[in-house]
C-alpha cells in the first residue's frame, strides 16, 4: 500500500532530524574523511595542451587564441583549481572510451568538483588578457600553469555496448547519473533509447549486479508518485542482451534472474497511482536520489 503524502512528509522529517543528530556526531570524522580523499585518492595531472579549440560537437578547431588537450584523458573525480591571480578561463568536454562526445561544461571561471564522469576528459584554456589574441610559445607553458588537475587515483572505466550506444558500467547505486529519454522496444520489439522525452528518466549508466539476487525501489517522494521500471541485461556470447522488463511498485523487492549482470532503469512520475504521466522538471532530474530510493541484496 502507498502511504499517503502527509505521512510521507512526516517519516522523512523525523529522518532527516535523526540524520542531523548523527551529523553532528560524526562531523569531526566527516572533515577528516574528506582530508584523507583529497590526499589518498586523488593525483595530480599535467596533460600536454596544444594551440586550438573544440566546437559543440567536441572536435578540433583552429583557433590561435585558445589552447586545448588534444589527447583525451581519464577523469573520474575530476578537480579543477586555478591560481588567485589567474588570467584563465577554461572549459571542459567529456568523452567515452571510443573517444565519442557526450557533453561539455560551461565556460568556468572559478574551481571545479564535478566528481563522476563519461571517463574521459579534454579541456581547453581562454585567455582572459591576452592582447594580441594569440598563443605565444610562452603563453603555451605559463597559462597551464595557472590552473591545477587532479584526478582518482583509481578509473573505473569500463564501458558495454547497448542498442548502439556506449554505456559506463558502475559498481555503486551513488554514482548512477540520469538523463532525460526512455529506454523501450520498437515496432520489432527490438530494445531501442528514445532520446528527449521529457516524461521519463534514464540511468545513462548500467549497474552492476553480480552477486546479487534481489534489488527493492522505494518512492520517497513526498510530492508524486513514481512510475519504476528496471531492466536486466545478460553478457550472451560477449553482447550485452536485455532479457526482461520490470514494473516495480511502492516498496516492493524484486527477485533478479541468474544470469542477470546488469540493471538500467527507468522513471516516471504522475500525482497519482492512476494519473497520467507528467513532464519531469529539470529540478526532479538533478535531484532524483530525492524522489526515489534503491537497493540490492544478496
């Protein structure tokens, strides 16, 4: 049974209450575990730049003005920081392991934390008092020094292939990134992404299951009701297949197939049970963790 929205809104209170408790507990521990992952994860980085730029489409372009990493490079927890007295902006576009284009930041001005990535990165560096507008062999050495790279020590960087497209495969529930598009079968009942549909959501990343038997959805939003699908991909003769299509409701915990290796999944949301499908706000996307819940289970 759903619980209803008031109730709802009282049980997530009372959590959030009792986690603050425990924030403020452990926050002396929380500083230090920060401190140790900026020093035991991360690695400083120093790629070599090239005079140029990328366009929209993430491909080379001739620009005398401009720097650029012309080879792409791992970037999993990626920090960007520049010095205080800088004369650099700078911009980031991300790739995957074919070296195909998924996206790009804005032009930056300030430091830069963006954490989980399409595995590999490229950067290019702007002037921002460069009279002539033009690279000098000098400017190509000093302008990278006013910034500092830093990435994990450890990539995890594995891609598959589905239904064309190159999916990054993650061990943990935390770091599955959604985007707008459903993932649904064809006219010929063939597995297929449907890109820009603004009333459903999708893991752009496959979870890895192994070793796990069950995964339970719980809806924690207080403000709609979630429409919860996931799907279990098998490694059949090395293609990656998607062998079933789940409906999961409310709280309820799902028994996944043997062969099952991986998960991707799919949301939508309406006010009600029986209502129909709305369009997914933006702030609903970047927030999903908020709205919906996961786990796995042996």
């Amino acid at each position: 049974m759903k619980i209803n929205l008031k109730t709802k809104s009282i049980i997530k209170k009372v959590a959030l209450a009792l986690a603050g408790v425990a924030a403020l507990t452990g926050v002396g521990f929380g500083v230090k575990a920060i401190v140790d992952y900026t020093k035991n994860d991360l690695k400083t980085i120093s790629p070599s730049f090239e005079v140029g730029n990328l366009g929209s489409d993430g491909k080379y372009v001739n620009d005398e003005s401009t720097l650029y990493t012309k080879s792409a490079f791992a970037c999993d927890g990626l920090q960007v920081k520049l010095d205080f007295d800088n004369e650099i902006k700078y911009q980031l576009y991300f790739y995957d392991d074919l070296d195909n284009f998924i996206e790009s930041t804005d032009i930056l001005s300030e430091a830069y934390s963006g954490g989980i990535h399409d595995g590999f990165a490229r950067l290019v560096i702007i002037p921002t008092n460069d009279e002539d507008n033009k690279i000098s062999w000098t400017e190509k050495v000093t302008y990278p020094k006013q910034m500092e790279i830093k990435v994990s020590k450890e990539q995890n960087n594995k891609y598959v292939s589905v239904s064309s497209k190159r999916l990054r495969c993650v061990d943990n529930i935390s770091e599955l990134r959604f985007v707008y598009g459903d993932f649904n079968t064809d006219a010929n009942g063939i597995y297929n992404f449907i890109p820009s549909n603004k009333r459903a959501v999708n893991s752009m990343d496959l979870l890895s299951v192994k070793g796990s038997k069950k995964i339970t959805f719980n809806d924690i939003s207080d403000d709609y009701y979630i429409h919860f699908y996931c799907y279990e991909f098998a490694d059949i003769n090395g293609n990656i297949v998607c062998q079933k299509k789940n409906f999961i409701r409310d709280s309820e915990t799902l028994e996944l197939s043997k062969n099952t290796q991986y998960c991707l999944f799919v949301y939508a949301i309406s006010n009600d049970s029986s209502g129909e499908v709305l369009e997914i706000p933006d702030k609903v996307l970047t927030n999903t963790f908020d709205i919906i819940s996961i786990s796995l289970s042996k």
